[in-house]
C-alpha cells in the first residue's frame, strides 16, 4: 500500500481518509466489546460453575483485544 503524507493529499482524499478511519474506529469498537462480552460470560460461567479449565481457551479473545488496542495506538 502507498502510503502519502496528510500534507500531500487533497481535500477530497483526506476526507475519504477521515471516512475510513471513523468507520474503523466503530468496527474496532464493536470488535473489541463482542470479545470483552466473551470473556466476561466465560469468566462468570468458569466461576459460576466450579469448572476452571474453560479460562485457557478465553486467552485467545484477550489476545485479539490486545493485538487491535496495540495496532491502533502505534
């Protein structure tokens, strides 16, 4: 992907840009709050239940939380 500097780019792209990232940011947002709501319901169920070995498999959606706060703060 060519990437340009905000200064190169015309009215019309930077708003096109500005689109993009808005719809990204609601995307991510969404993203993150479904896999939050994962692990919360693992957790209370995990804990709820007595039955502890259902907490590895919520390391995966903790990760993916992580790597999209991670990509978009760099």
């Amino acid at each position: 992907m060519n990437t340009k500097n905000l200064s190169e780019l015309t009215d019309k792209e930077l708003i096109v840009e500005k689109k993009k990232l808005k719809k990204s940011k609601i995307i991510n947002a969404f993203v993150i709050g479904f896999l939050t709501s994962i692990v919360a319901v693992g957790l209370v169920s995990s804990i709820y239940g007595k039955n502890y070995s259902i907490l590895i498999p919520l390391l995966f959606p903790m990760y993916f939380i992580y790597r999209i706060v991670v990509k978009h703060t760099t």
